[in-house]
C-alpha cells in the first residue's frame, strides 16, 4: 500500500474509530438504562449489572459500525477536500484506485467484524442474557418481595406475600397471572416455600386455591400442594424461551421441528436468518454512498451541503428501507427478495455515481428549500433580537 493510500487509511481509521467510541457509548447506554430494572427491582448485585451491560454491547456494535464508516469516508474526504489534498493528488497523476482502495479496505474489514459478531457473537450474548434475568427474577421470591405488599414481577405478573414464618417458609402467598390473552389465573396459598429441585427454583405452595377464567367462564380449583416454576413463571420449565435473534445461524438454518416458537412463526425465523445475510453489507453501502458524495474534489466555495449531511441522509434513507423490508418480511415471504435488492442496488447507484465521476447530492430543489427555512429562521431570530432591545423603528439585518 502506498504512503498516500495509508495516510487516508489512518485519517479515516481515526474517524471510524472516535464516531464508533462515541456513538456507541451514547446507544449503548440507552440499552442500559432499559434494563437497570432487573438490578434495581431484583434485589441484584452490581456484578449481575455489569455483566448484563455487557452481554447488550454484542446487540449494538452491528447496528452502529455502518454509519461510523458513512461518517469516517464522508467526513475524511470532505476534510481533505476542503484542505486541497485531493486536488494535489489528483494533479500528481494519482488514479482514483488510490482514494478507493483505503474506503474500501475500511469497508470490507467493517463487514467482516459486523457478519461476525451479528452471527457468532449476538446470539450467545442474548441466550446468556435470558438465562441471567430469568435467574434474576427467579431469586426475586427469597430476596426481594416485601411481606405485605404487591410486587410486579413482569407484565401481567403480580405477587404478593403475607409474611415470611420464622421457619423460613412464606404465609399468605398471592399470585395474579393476566400475561396471557383472554385468560385470568389467581393462585392463593395459606404457606409456601422457596425450594431448588433438579436445578430448577420452584415455588411450591400449600393448601390453597386456583382461580380460572377465560372467557366468561370461570373454574375454581383447591389443591394440597402446587409448584410454580420460578425460573420462567410457567407451569412447565424447560428454561428461558429463545426468540428467533436469540439463536446462532446453524440453528436458523435448521431449526428444530419441536420449537415451540418455531411451530407458533416459521416465517419469523426466515426473516431473522435473511436479515443476518443482509445486514452486514451496510458498512460497504455506506461507504460507497460516502464515496460519491465526497470523493471527487471540488472547490469548497461552491453552494451545496455539507456532504456528511448528505451522505448521512441518504444512508438513513437506505437503512429506514432495509429495516421497514425485514419487518415486513416475518408476515409475507414474498419481500424476501427486497432485502437482498436495497443493498444491492444502493451500492450499483453509488458505483454509477463514482464509475462516470459524478457527485451524488441531494435535489437541488430541496437544497433551496433548505436555505430558504434558514433564512427565515435567521430573519425571525434578527426580529426577536431586535425586539428585545426596545428597538422601534423598521427591522433589518442592518439595524440589528
């Protein structure tokens, strides 16, 4: 590789690496935040949060390594742009090969880490995931419910207990159960104990009643002793339930017959499995796209947007379509094909674009209409300046 071609190599490296750091942390925490409740509600320690923020970052690196390569190729480009750098190496009788092959080398290694940790990574992460909360909220019954007072363990999902007896078995135990459509349980128990059977945390409760309803029909049941899995919260274990994301790609391609979720969306598992053969392109599109709107040199003084803006709109354009396709994809089988054609034919425009040395750029109309809303927005600011001051007389620019 030539000096030049790793000078933009290292400039947009750099970029990649601080946009990726940056944006990251910010969505990272966001995923963070929405899962604090397992630590705060649960009664876990801070080791348990440490771990489950860990197991989130896996999800999230796919997601932001395509735009840190929109912004890196934009951003280097337009930087080098601006600082003449690729006027001089294009009057030094450089080819094009020597501005494409360091973006592209970017890309591809981009690609590579995000088929990986999508396909290899993720869905261990996710299973270990389940698995950590579901443990969670199965020690929620020893460690955290208060006597007396009602606690949501998830949706749907409430429990209360009367008291806890000195020989460590719980008094008076309340369980209303509503996750399910249509259907209504209430379990009631004059004593109860935590136990562990096989592995399995169980609640097993004594001398008590089951209320049914579904419908308008209602059922009542007393029994001597009942165990309610507090691993899952179901009546039948068989530990956590693994969505489609939560499985690696061989058991996408195969799943088993037996798989309750399978049987329940067969299609759900088709559109997981083309998502993972597609979304591991978008590294390359965008920069592609980033290459055709900043890689040609161009006087900086021209009129125009800044063409981060304008490849960071186009490549939202782009993904907004790919996720609204495989969204579609888990109810009709039909968009399948979409999914593969939208990076596919991103990537052909933007190889068009570079190909005939053409500047991809946002409609001139909406570029003016931009202005236009700047303006006006600057004039009303100048106007409410103006105000403030007590000025009287007739506002302008001038004046203000």
């Amino acid at each position: 590789m030539k000096v030049v071609e790793l000078y933009i190599l290292r400039r947009a490296l750099g970029i990649f690496a601080a946009t990726l750091f940056w944006v990251l942390a910010i969505v990272w925490t966001t995923q963070i935040l929405t899962r604090i409740n397992v630590v705060t509600g649960n009664g876990q320690s801070a080791a348990t949060f440490f771990e489950i923020a860990w197991l989130v970052l896996p999800a999230v690196i796919p997601v932001v390594i395509p735009f840190a390569v929109g912004i890196a190729v934009a951003q280097t480009l337009t930087t080098m742009n601006t600082d003449s750098e690729l006027i001089v190496i294009s009057a030094a009788g450089s080819p094009r090969i020597t501005v494409l092959r360091p973006i592209l080398l970017l890309a591809i290694v981009s690609c590579i880490v995000a088929f990986t940790v999508n396909n290899f990574i993720e869905p261990y992460s996710r299973e270990r995931l389940r698995i950590l909360i579901s443990e969670a909220r199965a020690d929620l019954i020893t460690t955290v419910i208060q006597e007396g007072a009602f606690q949501q363990i998830e949706p749907g999902l409430y429990m209360q207990i009367g008291e806890r007896l000195p020989d460590g078995r719980f008094g008076g135990i309340f369980v209303s159960d509503t996750r399910e459509e249509n259907a209504e349980l209430i379990y009631y128990a004059k004593t109860g104990s935590a136990l562990e059977v096989a592995g399995e945390n169980l609640l097993v409760m004594q001398d008590g009643v089951v209320h049914r309803r579904t419908g308008d029909a209602v059922s009542i049941i007393q029994y001597r002793s009942y165990a309610l899995d507090l691993s899952q919260f179901m009546a039948s274990g068989g530990g956590p339930t693994l969505l489609p994301k939560d499985r690696t790609l061989g058991y996408l391609m195969n799943p088993s017959p037996d798989d309750k979720i399978f049987k329940a969306s067969p299609q759900a598992f088709r559109a997981e499995l083309h998502r993972r053969f597609t979304e591991w392109l978008y590294p390359l599109v965008f920069a592609l796209i980033g290459l055709a709107v900043a890689g040609d040199s161009r006087s900086f003084r021209e009129a125009r947007i800044h063409p981060l803006l304008t490849t960071m709109s186009i490549a939202m354009l782009v993904r907004w379509a790919g996720y609204f396709v495989s969204e579609k994809i888990s109810s009709d089988w039909t968009w399948a094909p979409f999914a593969y054609a939208i990076p596919i034919l991103a990537s052909m425009v933007a190889i068009f674009f570079i190909a005939t040395n053409r500047v991809m750029e946002l409609p001139i109309s909406l570029v003016e209409r931009m202005t236009a809303v700047v303006q006006r927005i600057q004039q009303r600011m100048i106007a409410l300046k103006v105000r403030l001051s007590g000025y009287r007389g007739p506002i302008s620019r001038k004046s203000a």
